[in-house]
C-alpha cells in the first residue's frame, strides 16, 4: 500500500519521532527490540533477510524452542509516526532461525517471506511443463498463483496479500503497450529463475516489496518525483561500459518440438559502434523466450535505448524520505561537484534501510 | 568543582563529577536521537524513543559506589537521577539502568591485586531509561 500524503510528509520533516514495530506472529514485540540490522531490497527477485536482535530477560521467546513450530511464523518491521494511524511495512518475512545468544538475547534471522516459494522448481526434465504464448503478466500471474506453481493469492483486488495488484495491472499496461507475447517451457527451473528471464526478456524489474507483495515496473514506466540534496547525506557515482550493447538480437518463435527458432530479431545504434565499437548480446533462452517477432522486435528497441552508452551508477543515502523512493521509481538529483544535472535517476535498488539511524541507502542509474 | 551529576534512591546517593576524580564522567549522550547533516547543509533530527535515554560513561568510581549501582541494577530499581545539579538542583528523572550485563568494570590501568580491590576503581558506560 503506498504512503498517504501525511505519512509521506512526517518521512520529510526535519524533524521527526519515527518508531519502528516488531511483529512476530502477528504480536507487537517492539519493546523486547535491542537493535533490527539493515534490511536490504534489491531486484533479484527476493527481499533481503535481516536479523533482529530481542532481549530474553524474562524468557518471553523461550517458546521458540519448546514449540518450533513457531519456526516459519510471520516477521514484520513496520515504520511509523505517533499521531498518525498509518504503519508501513520496511520487511515482511519469516522467521527462519534463533540463535540463544551468551549474553541472554536471542538473535531471530528472518528471510523473505517468499523465499520458499521462490526456489520451487516447475516441471522436471521427463515431465516439462509448458507454457503457450501470452502475455508478460498474464504468464507472471500464471506461474505465481497457479496451484500446481507459485501458490499464491489469486484476487484480483488491491487487497490480494501476496501481489501488489496495482503494481501488476499498471505493468500489464505497459507489457500490453509494447505487444510483448511470453512463452516458455520449464523442466525444473525455480519460479525464482522464470521470473528472473521475464524481467530480462521485458527490460522490466520484479521484486518483493516490503510488504511482502511482488511488484513490477517496466523500465520505461514514467515515474518522477523530486529528490533534492536536501534529502541527501552523500552521493556517489561510477560509469562503466560492460553491459553496453549496441547490436541487440532476441530469437523468438521457439519450437520446443523441433527445437528450431521462427526466426531472430535486431536493433543497432550506429552511433554507438561508432563511438564505442561493435558490442552485440543475443537473447536466445530455451526457458523463457519472444513468442513474436513484434514482440522479439519491441524488446530489442527497448534494450538498445537502455544499453547503448555507457551506464551511469549512482549511489545516494538519503534521510527517511527516500524510504518513499522506490524500486523502479524515479528520482531527480543535482550535484555540481560530481556533474550531475537535472538528469533522473531510477531506482533499480534498496541497498539498505537503516531503521537505527533513519538513514536509506539507494542506487540506481541515470537514464 | 562540585559534584554535577547525580544517582539516588531513598537515602543513598552515588555523585558525579566531571573532573577526574571519584565518579568522573563524560557528557551523558542521548540515545535513541540522531542528527544528520545533509548536502545542502539541512539539518534532520529524528528521535526514536519516547522516554528519556542517554548513555553516561563513568570512569574512576570507587568499588563502594560501583557496588551500589550494582546493587540498583541487579534488583531493576527505579531510582532518580538529576542530570543537572549546579542549573536545576532539584530536577530529577526516573530512571532504571539498563543492560543485559553490569555495564562496570575494573579500570585495567591499576594492575589490581587481590588485597587491594577494596581500592581499585571501576569504569564503564550506565544506559539510563526513563523508567
């Protein structure tokens, strides 16, 4: 769910009374919290883990050993702000492991909340199962909420618990916009790996949110909001040129019978190998592959814009506002000291969310 | 100078002092606030705690005050503690002393020797919370 306006507000203020709440199996046990570690987001698919450190004087997490079945239980860490009746949840996951420290704490690690799910192989290599052509989102939707696959919630109402369905009907949107058609057959590849080359194979970004729901943004998905140095403690920046690409070529039309491609697809930058060389990537996967050559056609255009120069990294960490920044979101800085104009930036990752000190740590490249 | 800073329950009493004499004291630090700085020089402060917690880190305190706080801390007490006795004399808080473990130790420099731990001198960093 996004942010109100208020919630968003108070992240912005100069001054601000965040509090953090620890939820394990749906009880609020924040006041046992010695200190929650970074939480991580990134766009491989999965949120990061983190680890909550709890004190245990009066053996109130002592039940974690004498009913392991606690093990797997939900573990929340919620943002939010005296006065307003609002909660925004930074990690949604699992409890995995409890460490009984020495000193009397007891260490929870906690993981991803689809993690498990994530690593479920579909299809083995005598029984594949295959996929016939469709669209981007309806193959996701497919893989994620069939009941032989993914398992999950299959409402299509913003109150689905496991897809940010918004998130999934904008997506929809643009995969429709660019005539994208999937299709794919898995003989024992992870729901992780087959999400992984629908992104790719859709120059998109999938990822757990921090409310446990998946979310997806295509790459060109219009998203700006101001981001000034005002909400900056530091900035940094790199360029590289290894994942330029000025030739780009995608087969599409694999016949999984006769194992022949219906043909392959192009798109170069001229400009590009001339400033750079000729550097060419081909997208050929036997998993996951273009179903039409529009389709094939339509990622190459949109791959090429993305990698024909070199790609610039930027790197921020920012005050409790950038919690309102977002994977696949935009952001627009300016620093003279290290060139940057008014250019954006979108955010491809959530290196770390800092709740002890209210500090968010972002990257991205600019576009 | 006098003592500034003090412990107290009932009738005991354990003071402070920012010389380096008995019970000598850095600044108390607060704890659960952060304060960043940004690019373009903004100020962020953001206070995570409700109550009132600050750090104080002891140096030099005898083994008979040392044993008192060990005292208030094992049994969890609730005790006052007047942050600022030369500006607000009366001033006080409720407090406990938090922490998993006594947060006081023998001061290493001192090469105590059995016979002499009636002597030697304890240092350390007290959490206090507003109880």
């Amino acid at each position: 769910m996004a942010a109100s306006a208020s919630f968003k507000a108070l992240a912005d203020a100069t001054y601000a009374k965040p509090r953090v709440r620890f939820k394990f199996d749906d009880v609020n046990y924040s006041d046992y919290v010695l200190k929650i570690g970074q939480i991580s987001r990134d766009t491989e698919v999965t949120a990061g883990n983190v680890n909550i450190d709890v004190v245990n004087t009066d053996q109130t997490f002592n039940i974690l050993s004498s009913t392991p079945t606690k093990l797997g239980n939900y573990a929340q860490v919620e943002l939010y702000f005296p006065g307003l009746s609002e909660y925004e949840s930074l990690f949604k996951g699992t409890l995995e492991k409890a460490i009984f420290n020495t000193d009397g704490t007891v260490t929870l690690q906690c993981r991803d909340r689809m993690a498990t799910m994530l690593e479920k192989p579909i299809g083995y290599g005598t029984a594949p199962v295959t996929f016939a052509a469709t669209g981007p989102a309806s193959l996701v939707w497919d893989i994620l909420t069939n009941t032989n696959y993914g398992e999950l919630n299959s409402g299509t109402t913003t109150g689905n618990p496991d897809i940010d369905y918004t998130s999934w009907t904008n997506w929809r949107t643009s995969m429709n916009s660019q005539s994208f058609k999937l299709a794919a057959r898995s003989a024992g590849a992870s729901i992780r790996e087959l999400l992984q080359l629908i992104a790719d194979l859709t120059n998109s970004l999938i990822w757990v949110n921090g409310d446990g729901k998946f979310d997806f943004q295509w790459s060109f998905y219009s998203n700006d909001r101001l981001f000034t140095r005002s909400n900056c403690l530091a900035i940094s920046r790199d360029i590289e040129e290894e994942s330029l690409a000025n030739t780009v070529g995608a087969g599409y039309g694999y016949d999984t019978d006769t194992g022949f491609w219906a043909g392959l697809t192009s798109s170069s930058s001229v400009s590009s190998q001339d400033d750079y060389g000729k550097k060419a990537v081909y997208f050929e996967n036997k998993t996951v592959w273009h179903a039409t050559s529009t389709s094939a056609s339509n990622f190459c255009t949109g791959y090429l814009a993305l990698h024909d120069a070199p790609i610039e990294h930027i790197y921020l960490t920012s005050t409790l506002y950038g919690y309102t920044a977002y994977i696949g979101g935009d952001v627009r800085v300016t620093d003279s000291l290290l060139d940057i104009s008014t250019a954006s930036l979108r955010i491809e990752e959530i290196d770390g969310i800092d709740v002890n000190k209210g500090l968010i740590y972002l990257s991205g490249r600019l576009i | 100078m006098a003592d500034v800073m003090k412990l107290k329950k009932g009738a005991t009493e354990v003071n402070f002092s920012p010389l380096a004499r008995e019970g000598a004291y850095l600044e108390p630090e607060d704890q659960g606030r952060v304060t960043h700085l940004t690019l373009d020089k903004t100020v962020y402060q953001y206070d995570f705690a409700d109550k009132y917690l600050k750090s104080v880190t002891i140096n030099n305190m005898s083994q008979n005050n040392a044993g008192t706080i060990k005292n208030w801390f094992k049994a969890g007490s609730t005790i006052k503690y007047f942050p600022d006795m030369i500006n607000a004399a009366s001033t006080s808080i409720t407090v406990k002393i938090m922490g998993e473990r006594f947060p006081l130790q023998i001061m290493p420099e001192g090469g105590w020797r059995e016979s002499e731990w009636a002597t030697c001198k304890y240092t350390g960093t007290l959490i206090l919370r507003e109880a």
